[in-house]
C-alpha cells in the first residue's frame, strides 16, 4: 500500500513536471527538444524548489545521470566542495533579476569527478512572464598554459560528446553557504582558472538562441496553439505551386529547408528523398533533418554542416544516417545555400546521394550533387521572383 501510495506520488511529480512544458508548449516541443544535441536543462522558477523539468540527452550523458535522478531536483546538486561561490551568487542573482548570465563554473558528475563548464543561463519568457530558466553547458576544454592553436569548433564539440564531460548547474544555494567558507582559497591551479573560448561562448549563445526559438515556436497562446504540428505544416507550406513543379521535375533525393523559420524545417521534399528514406511527405515537411540521424551518427560532422550553415557555405560530408525503418546508410550529403531573385539565401539544399548506390548514370557523386544542386538553384532564382501565372517553368 505504501510502496503504491508513493508511485503514485512519484507519477503525480512526475507528470506536473511534464505539464509545465505541455501547459505552455504544443506536446511536439518534447520531440523537437529530444532531438537537439546540446547540453541543457530546462527549470521551472513557478513550482516549489525551482526542479528541473527537462534534461536533454546530451547533458544527461555528459553528466552520467539518468533523467528521473535529475527531473524534479534543484541544479544544486551538481554542484560540489569547489564549486566557485562567486559564480553560484551570480547566477542566484541572474535568476532572481530575470536576465542571462554566461559564467564559467565547477561543476560534479554523478561519479563525483568536477568539471568546468561554461554555464548559460537564459530566463524564457512567454507573454512578459517568465517560465522557465534555460541552462545550457558547453564543457570547458583544456587549454595547456603554452596553448597550442585554440581548439577548434568541431574538435571541442567531439570531446563535448565523448572524452570531456560537462555537468549542471546550480542556483538557489542558500544552503550551499557553509560549504563555500573553504571552496575560495582551493583549486587555484591553472586548471581551475579556464576561461572559456570565444568560440565555446558562441556555441553556448548559440544553442540558447536555438532553444529558445524553438519554443517560442511551440508556444501555446492563450489556449490558441501558436504553433503545432498541423500549424507548422501551414506555416512550412508557402512555395509557389509553380515552384513546386519546377522541382518535381529534379529527379535525385534532395530537400529544401527555410533557415528563415525557426530551427530551419524541411520546406520541400523529392520523390526519391521519400523513398531513400522510407517516409511520406507528411512525415518530413515541416521538421528539421536531424530525424535522419541516430546512434552511430558522427557529431563532428554534423557540427561541420552546422558550422557551414552559419558562415553561409556550402560543404560535402559523408554521414551515417537511418531510414524510417531503422536501416542505416552512407549518405553522402551536401548542402549549399540557394539564394533568390533578391540575392537573399531563401533556402538551403540538402542533396543524399546513397554510398552504396550503383546506379549514378557514371557519374560521380560530385557531378550529380553539383547538378541537383545547379538545377534548383535555377529553378529558385526564375520562380521565387514570380508568383501567379506569369511564371515560366525551367526547362529541365
Ligand atoms: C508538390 O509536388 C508534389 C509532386 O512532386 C505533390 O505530391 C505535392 O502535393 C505538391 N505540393 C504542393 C503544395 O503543391
Ligand atoms: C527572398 O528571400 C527572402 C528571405 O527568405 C525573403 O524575405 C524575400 O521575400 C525573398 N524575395 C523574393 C523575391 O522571393
Ligand atoms: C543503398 O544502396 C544499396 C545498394 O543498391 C541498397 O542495398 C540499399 O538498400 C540502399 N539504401 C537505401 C537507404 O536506399
Ligand atoms: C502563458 C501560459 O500558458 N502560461 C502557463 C504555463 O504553465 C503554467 C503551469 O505550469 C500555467 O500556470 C501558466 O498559465
């Protein structure tokens, strides 16, 4: 009866927990955020002790914890005897002014081991209120003292995944004063006075700003879903029908995304995309590509493409993916901005072309990606500029 009585207590936590993001955000925003690999957490400053009400994957693998030992529990309890008390009065003091805060701190893994991480905080406000407090975590790489060249975005984000481990956060510490008292003078080496890189600053902004809009993006309003699934193919579905056409008629396995939307969707989708992957239409327009990827799949390259997406460059990369039904492939992907009439990059095309493949006509992959990619850029140039009836097809 007791055992009962304190699962049910358990499911009843766990499900308020669950409801603050599905009171204010479409049930979709828990997929959306499952599938980013950053490090974050995500706490609710409305329900009593301030727990955390969602662990991405990354964080909870950086950190060794599984989520039910962390959802429902305060930061606090990654952090430990060296914890810098000036960095946890500083975030105490962000939380309670509302306003983000980018610090480095010392935090603990579950196994007890400190690390240093660089902590964002992001307060999330809906409607002038805020509802939740967004951590994100980008480990601190080492840097020896005589530093050879800085560590590169791709190298820190591989040892984010699986040498570097970063850790959570904490705030709200009153009670962390006594342990403070011995924890100033302690870990003065070189190690414990990391700074972070500019570029691992960027990162952390970055993700946060990712975050942030996709679940802005999500928001429900005022009982009026701003945006949900059937909302986001609405919103995702503005390509001409001319312009539909035009691409119909580019027979390889290529998608547009709009990365003028929030968390760049999936815009347009080939026939031979659907049936290299294994789904429908439906299925795959308005999402971001990232449900390609799974276990296995290199989080270097998909930082590389990431990387190339912000300088607004084009790049090849060969990638593990998997289809619908969980087979995997090689995909050989590249990705290259399409600008339209005004010279404004209107979309970003992926084009797989299947490693294993034998069928490429003699040609080589590079041919064919350079020629799907051709074909749609001239297809959106000669559209986008003119919509209605005035529109000519390009000759294909
Ligand atoms: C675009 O074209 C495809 C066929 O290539 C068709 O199945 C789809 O319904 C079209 N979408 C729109 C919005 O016209
Ligand atoms: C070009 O793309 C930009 C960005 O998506 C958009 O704001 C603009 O309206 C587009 N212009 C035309 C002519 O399609
Ligand atoms: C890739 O090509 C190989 C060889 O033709 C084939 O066996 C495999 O099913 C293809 N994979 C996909 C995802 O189409
Ligand atoms: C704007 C909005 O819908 N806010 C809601 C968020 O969820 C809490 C419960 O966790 C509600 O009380 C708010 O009204």
């Amino acid at each position: 009866m007791v055992a009962l009585k304190l699962i049910a207590l358990a499911m009843e936590d766990r499900l308020r927990l669950t409801e603050s993001l599905t009171l204010n955000y479409s049930d979709s925003v828990l997929d959306a955020l499952a599938d980013l690999a950053d490090s974050f957490l995500l706490t609710d400053p409305a329900i009593a002790g301030h727990p955390i009400v969602f662990a991405s994957l990354g964080f909870l693998s950086m950190s060794g914890y599984s989520a039910d030992e962390v959802l429902g529990r305060n930061g606090r309890i990654f952090q430990g005897p060296d914890t810098d008390r000036r960095s946890v009065m500083e975030i105490r003091e962000a939380i309670r002014e509302e306003r983000t805060v980018q610090i480095s701190l010392l935090n603990y893994r579950k196994d007890g081991s400190p690390h240093r991480i660089l902590f964002h905080l992001s307060p999330v406000v809906v409607e002038g209120r805020v509802i939740h407090f967004l951590a994100v975590q980008v480990p601190i790489a080492a840097r020896r003292p005589r530093a050879k060249k800085r560590v590169g975005m791709a190298a820190a984000f591989g040892a984010c995944r699986d040498e570097v481990r970063g850790e959570g956060f904490g705030f709200r510490s009153e009670d962390l004063m006594d342990s403070f008292e011995d924890a100033d003078n302690r870990g003065l080496e070189a190690e414990e006075l990391r700074e972070a890189s500019d570029l691992e600053k960027q990162k952390a902004s970055n993700a946060a700003k990712n975050i942030i809009s996709i679940l802005t993006y999500y928001r429900k309003h005022a009982n009026r879903l701003l945006c949900g699934k059937i909302c986001s193919l609405a919103s995702t579905a503005p390509l001409s029908s001319s312009l539909n056409i035009s691409l119909g008629r580019i027979k390889q396995s290529f998608v547009l995304t709009d990365p003028n939307l929030p968390d760049m969707p999936i815009v347009y989708a080939s026939d031979a995309f659907l049936s290299l992957t294994g789904y429908s239409r439906q299925e795959v327009l308005g999402r971001n590509c990232r449900f390609l990827n799974g276990p296995g799949t290199d989080v270097e390259t998909l930082q590389e493409l990431k990387d190339s997406i912000q300088a607004e460059q084009a790049c090849s990369v060969r990638v593990l993916n998997y289809r619908k039904d969980k087979n995997t492939f090689w995909n050989l992907l590249h990705i290259s901005p399409v600008r339209n009439a005004t010279g404004k990059i209107a979309f970003y095309v992926g084009v797989q072309i299947n490693e294993s493949s034998k069928d490429g006509n003699g040609l080589s992959p590079e041919m064919r990606q350079f020629s799907a990619v051709a074909s749609v850029k001239v297809a959106v140039r000669s559209l986008s500029a003119c919509p209605g009836p005035s529109s000519r097809s390009s000759s294909s």
